[in-house]
C-alpha cells in the first residue's frame, strides 16, 4: 500500500500479527502502521490489554463501544487496518 508520502507500507500476514504476544510488542507494532493515532488511542488499547490476536477480532462497532470507547476516527482507521490484514490472507 502507497501512502501520500510515497512510502510503501506492506501488510503484515495473520501470522506475524497474531504473533505480537504482549501487548506492548502489539503496540510498538501499531505506531510503525503510521495510521495517526494519539496517546490517547494506544492508551485505551494498552489498558484493554489488546494483543496481536485478538486486535484481529475488532471491529468498528466493539472498537467504539465499551470498554475501548474509542472516537469514530480512530475506530474506522483501525478497523481499516484489520480487514486489509484479514483481506491480504495467510
């Protein structure tokens, strides 16, 4: 994927995502996704304790509802990032 820097961003597979064991290795993942998110936002997924595998199973309506109550952009931009990994296959 081409960004409007002229970056090429590629996709990690189901596998190397799922790999992130520890939430912080998942979140250190994530900010090199250069996807525009605030302390805000990592905080929200870090108290959540989110991990590689079950980042894999938001979606935006979990994202924005309790516990992560997450706002509507940041939810639609990871969302994003999870069906473009899902899409990419194994």
């Amino acid at each position: 994927m081409s960004t409007s820097t002229g970056k090429t961003i590629s996709l990690p597979t189901i596998k190397e995502v799922e790999g992130y064991k520890t939430t912080e290795d998942f979140l250190e993942f994530l900010r090199k996704q250069d996807l525009g998110l605030d302390d805000d936002d990592f905080n929200i997924l870090r108290k959540q304790k989110v991990n590689g595998r079950n980042f894999l199973r938001l979606n935006v309506d979990k994202l924005i509802a309790n516990p992560y109550n997450l706002p509507g952009g940041p939810a639609e931009t990871i969302a994003e990032l999870i069906e473009k990994i899902k899409g990419e296959g194994q």
